[in-house]
C-alpha cells in the first residue's frame, strides 16, 4: 500500500502506543525520511488499534506545511473536502489489517481539540 500523503511524527510526544504522535502532513509535494516540516495541525481522527486482544489509543494528526500552496486556506478539518477524510479513515483500517491489526476511528477533532490533545501528549525524553 501506498500512503495517500506523507507520514510522518510530533517531536517530544508520546502517545497512548507508546511512539511519538502520528501525524499526516497534507501537501502538494513529498519529503523525505528524516527531514522536519514546519505545519500547522488542522485536526486529527482518534482511533483505537487492536491487536491480539489489546487495544491502544493511536490517534492520527493532520498537518499542512507552511509553505503548501493547495490547502493553503485549510484552518482545520472542516475545511477538508469530506473525501479526504473518509479516504484517510480507509486507508489506516486497510493499512493496519494487513499488519494484523484493527483500526477503529473514533471521532473528528478540529485544530484546537487536536492542539490541546497533543499538549496532553508532550514528552521529555529522559534518556539523553
């Protein structure tokens, strides 16, 4: 499967996987592992991922670069054509029942919901 945009992850969090904060970044252009794009978060599916009887938060953040021109009067994910959306919630239940696992979405958060959730989810790393 080919992700529908780039995936990438929130420097200094931690989510209920234990991994740093998903995050999609919606543009026009593709980067590269390990580069760091400036975004603004629009919003984010939280889901539930299941696998072998347990079950973790692993929500999904939506981000667009600063310097995007195609969504770039995209403020929050309401703005996104609703295709986009239902596009992106299928392809993580597809991409994670390949692996052997289940993704349930659970609700639509708009771009304050989402920042205030990825506040929640801050994290020192302790070990440096």
């Amino acid at each position: 499967m080919v992700f529908p945009f780039d995936f990438g992850f929130i420097p200094k969090t931690k989510g209920g996987d234990g991994d740093p904060l998903d995050v999609i970044v919606l543009s026009e252009f593709k980067s590269f592992p390990g580069c760091v794009v400036e975004c603004i978060i629009i919003g984010a599916i939280t889901a539930e991922q299941s696998e072998k009887k347990k079950k973790v938060r692993n929500d999904r953040f939506l981000a667009i670069p600063l310097q995007c021109k195609i969504f770039k009067k995209i403020e929050s994910i309401e703005d996104l054509p609703k295709e986009i959306m239902d596009e992106l919630e299928q392809f993580f239940k597809n991409y994670n029942k390949i692996e052997g696992k289940e993704f349930k979405p659970l609700q639509r958060l708009n771009a304050k919901e989402a920042a205030k959730l990825i506040k929640q989810n801050k994290h020192e790393r302790t070990d440096q």
